[in-house]
C-alpha cells in the first residue's frame, strides 16, 4: 500500500514542484549564457546587472520558501484538517501515511537544495570564467584553480562538490522532519494548533541554528592573533573548512534521527483532527 501512497503523493506535489524545479534549471542557464555575451560590458550593463542579480536571487528565495511552506502545509492539510479524515479511513497504518509524505517531502526538499546550491555555483562559474578570459587572463593564467580550491578549503574540488551535496541532502532531511515534528506536537494542544505549530517550527529552528552555527565556530576559537598576520591563518582556515563539513553534516544528521524518532512516537497517539 506504501506504493500507492508515494503514486499519489508525486502526482499532486509534482504539479507545484517540478515547474518550480525547472524554472531554476531554466534561469540557471539563461543566466550562464547571458554572462558569456557582453551584455554587460556597458554602463548601462552594469546597472542591467544589478536588476538581474536582484531578481534572481529574490526568485530563488521565493522558490525555496514556497517548497519549504507547501511541504508543510500539505503535512498538516492532508493528515489534520477534514482531509485527514478521508486519508485516516484509508486501509493503511499511520507509520505509512506519514513514510509517504517524508520520502516525497525529502526528495523535493532535496532536489531544491541541490539545484539551488548547483545554480549559485553554475553562475558564479559562469561569471569566474567570463572574468578570467575577459580582464584577468593574465593574472590567472598562472593560478592553479584546483591547487587554489584544495588549498583554502581543504579538499580536492571533487570531493568539496561531494561534502557539498552530502550536506545539502542531509539537511533537507533534517529540515523535513523538523517540519513534521512540529505539526504532531502542535496536535498535541486542544486549540490553535497550527499557531502552536508555526511556533515550536520557528523555536526548533533558531535553537538548531544556534547549535550548528557554535558547532561550525568551534575551530576558530584555536586561531591565534599571530595566524591572523601570517599566512599560517590560509592553513588554518584550510583545517576548519575540514572539520565543518563534517561536522555539520553529522549535526543535521543527529538533529533529523532524534526528530524522526519522536515522531515515529507521537504517530501512536490517537488523532485528533481539525
């Protein structure tokens, strides 16, 4: 039955979620190819830019909150509201419902991360390249990229791309699930249940935010005022960059079991439908 509920859940989230999806591949590469023309070689190109720039990037926001929020939405839609009453009639167990909705809800959280976190690198490529070739081919024609990349993040560029969609894969996990936690708890009150919802989602994430952020600051409380004056702080940020990925990919990592597992518990309770 778990199969015809993961059919049902692409086919409706997929009308919302792909077009978004593909109009972030599709400005990606008008964006690439617009910065390798000398549309912006002008005054007026520059400014044209800045307009651009601006509408990219409040698009991709837009992109990713309007995800962020129907994923949500439809948690609390579809299994706490009258629709619940129609899906809780269905001859499948709660534990099922609720796999349904975090293996579609994790894919498209994911598959927005990764073409996010791709398009920025893809334009920002796209602008290193034009640059190079345009004003600084001689400055760079004896800079080794991928020594350069290794050595001020720690890692070979392949295996930086790898720890980058690792992260992103397992945050979206994270924050799927931190999602879902909020809405069961929020059914744990008798009134205003949503409101209660929204709240412990936006506490959950600042209180996340704050743990990961001082996880991440941890190495660079070892830097000294000497390594800050010397080239020793280009080793030293090499090194952090190596234990951040790591580390914060463990974070989201632990943060995403112990929110799916007390979720796992409160789907035993009995429900208590809008």
């Amino acid at each position: 039955m778990l199969k015809k509920l993961l059919k049902y859940e692409w086919r409706d989230t997929r009308k919302l979620l792909l077009p978004i999806n593909l109009a972030i591949v599709a400005f990606t590469l008008i964006g690439c190819i617009l910065l390798n023309t000398n549309l912006f070689d002008t005054e007026l190109g520059v400014v044209l830019a800045f307009f651009l720039t601006l509408f990219y990037t409040l698009t991709i926001v837009v992109f990713s909150s309007i995800t962020t929020i129907y994923i949500y939405v439809r948690f609390y839609k579809n299994l706490y509201t009258r629709e619940g009453y129609l899906m809780h009639t269905l001859p499948v167990t709660s534990n099922e419902l609720f796999h349904s909705k975090l293996i579609v809800g994790f894919f498209w959280a994911s598959l927005n991360s990764v073409l996010t976190i791709s398009s920025f690198m893809a334009l920002g490529a796209a602008a290193g390249i034009r640059a190079s070739t345009t004003y600084l081919s001689d400055e760079l024609s004896s800079i080794n990229i991928p020594a350069a990349i290794t050595d001020i993040f720690g890692y070979p560029l392949p295996c930086l791309l790898l720890w980058i969609l690792l992260l992103m894969i397992v945050s979206s996990f994270f924050s799927v699930l931190m999602e879902y936690m909020s809405v069961l708890l929020g059914q744990q009150m008798k009134t205003n249940k949503l409101a209660v919802s929204l709240v412990i989602y936006l506490g959950m994430y600042l209180l996340t935010q704050i743990v990961t952020s001082i996880g991440a600051m941890i190495p660079s409380f070892f830097i000294t005022e000497e390594a800050l004056e010397t080239e020793a702080f280009f080793s030293m940020f090499s090194q952090m960059m190596q234990i951040l990925f790591p580390s914060a990919t463990l974070l989201y990592l632990v943060f995403g079991i112990i929110f799916y597992l007390i979720c796992r518990k409160l789907l035993k309770r009995n429900v208590n439908l809008d």
